[in-house]
C-alpha cells in the first residue's frame, strides 16, 4: 500500500470491470482530485502536499479494466458513484473535491450529488460545456487573439497527428493533447509528454464522457441546491476550452462562486503558476 519512504500511499479499489487506483500524498485537509492518479501527482506542486492530503483518483477513462465493459459501464452516474465509492473505501468523511479540464464537471456534478460529502468544489481550466456555441467560441478566441508563432507550432504539430494516432489508436486521447500544446500551454514549445508516460486510457470513456455528455452538459442544473463554495481557476491563454467570458451567464446561479483567471497560463495553472495558484486556492479556502 506505500511507498517506501511512507510518503505516498498507493492502492487500488475494484469497481465493476475495472481497478481504480488511488495514490494519496501531503497533509491536512483532504482534497480529492478526481482523473489520472499517474498524471495528476506530476502536475500539482509539492508546496501545495504540505497544506492538502491530496488524494489522487482514477475515473474509468483512466482505469486498468479487468475484464469486457460495455457503454452501461462508463456513463457520468457510474463515474460518480466510483468517486463515491473511493470517498467510501478511504474513510473521508467530508472532501474538497477538485476537478481540472474535463473532470472540473465530474467534481461539480459529484458535490451536487453528494453535498453532505464536499466542503468545496474546485474546478480547474473547465468551460462551461463542450458544446458546439461554446466549442465555437474557443475557436474564435484561437484565430482572433493568438501571435502567428502560436499558430504555426499548431499547424507542426497536428501535421503529424494521422500518423501517430495510427500507430496508436488506443492512445489518441494522450496524443491529441501532446500534440495540442500551443492551445495548451502557455509556453507552446512545452512538450507534455513526459507527464503522460505510464498512463493508461480507455478511448471508448473519453468518446462518450468528453465527446457526448461533457458537449450535452447543463452545468447550471442543480446550482441552486449547491451550497458549497466553489473556485474556478482558468488560465488566460487556454485555446481549448471555451473562454472566461462565456461563464458569464451561468454566474449568477452560483450561490459562492469564485473566478481567478491566471494571467501566465494556459490549460494547466496549477503546474504552470503553481506557486501563484496554490497561494490564490489555500487563501480562497481559508476564507471560506
């Protein structure tokens, strides 16, 4: 179960066809963090282990599956319960619960449905939907405020997207984000791929979570029984979800909703400011 200078609890959790594995690290408050438990270690910062248990935790999109699963086995209920279920299995009464990119919808869905469990929600570089108005958005953010250079490291690197996904169809998740580093990060020559070795990917998961029902989402469903505070961290520079504008409707049904927009990030502020982002999140919890 740990590693062997104890800092870092490891383990795994089974949950229909597939194993979810958990890794815990740091101190204090615990703060659940839904996604990879390979990925994300690699992108919160050490500083932040000595204020937070950072309690990282695989979704079925990320899952060693243990056996055949079929579409019943990976909708956002199942995953919502698998968050539940790891909550269950580790004895944390109440959690921050945290969610980045994609998963900043599976940590607010999760404190609606579980709100005795959250004492605060944090979404991480999360659009208010991937559907297409929003997708459309993104897009005209892209070609109305990016430098040229931007653009054609882009243009390079999708060149060589049909061949990589052909050599590796089952990763296409992993390779489209590597390859999409000018939208991604704030420095676009950053080459992402060190942080995804090692992590395993389930395609048809990501198909229905990202391409179906993230794009058919109603976030502002269910806000007004959601009494916990919530912060939303967006970066500046993020061409791939949809701007910080187009939040602006879906403000006022939050009862405690807080915005920081990163000025030096992309996709990822808590890797790419991390001293600022974890400074703005732990003063943002200690007020709340």
């Amino acid at each position: 179960m740990s590693d062997s200078n104890r800092a870092v609890l490891r383990g795994t959790l089974h949950s229909g066809p597939f194993e979810l594995a958990y890794c815990i690290e740091g101190e204090g408050t615990p703060a659940l963090v839904i996604g990879s438990a390979v990925y994300y270690p690699r992108v919160f910062s050490q500083d932040l282990r000595q204020s937070l248990k950072l309690v990282f935790v695989d979704h079925r999109g990320f899952a060693q599956p243990t056996g055949a699963y079929t579409a019943s086995d990976y909708t956002l209920d199942v995953v919502l319960d698998d968050i539940d279920l790891v909550r269950r299995h580790l004895g944390l009464e109440t959690v921050i619960i945290v969610g980045h990119s994609g998963h900043g919808y599976m940590a607010l869905e999760y404190a609606k449905r579980y709100p005795q469990h959250v004492s605060h929600v944090v979404m991480i570089a999360t659009g208010p939907s991937h559907s297409a108005a929003h997708q459309a958005a993104t897009e005209q953010s892209w070609q109305e405020s990016v430098c040229p250079e931007r653009k054609a490291k882009l243009d390079a690197d999708f060149a060589g997207l049909p061949a990589a996904i052909e050599a590796a169809p089952d990763r296409r998740f992993v390779t489209f984000c590597v390859k999409m580093g000018a939208r991604s990060w704030y420095d676009h020559t950053f080459d992402a791929a060190p942080l995804w070795d090692g992590v395993h990917v389930n395609m048809p998961v990501f198909d229905h979570l990202w391409g179906e029902a993230f794009r058919d989402i109603d976030i502002a469903q269910g806000l007004d029984r959601l009494d916990a505070p919530v912060f939303l961290g967006l970066g500046r520079h993020d061409y791939l979800v949809a701007p910080y504008a187009t939040w602006e409707p879906y403000r006022g049904r939050f009862k405690d909703l807080t915005v920081r927009v990163f000025d030096k990030s992309s996709h990822t502020p808590q890797f790419e400011e991390r001293a600022l982002f974890d400074a703005e999140l732990l003063q943002w919890l200690s007020a709340r």
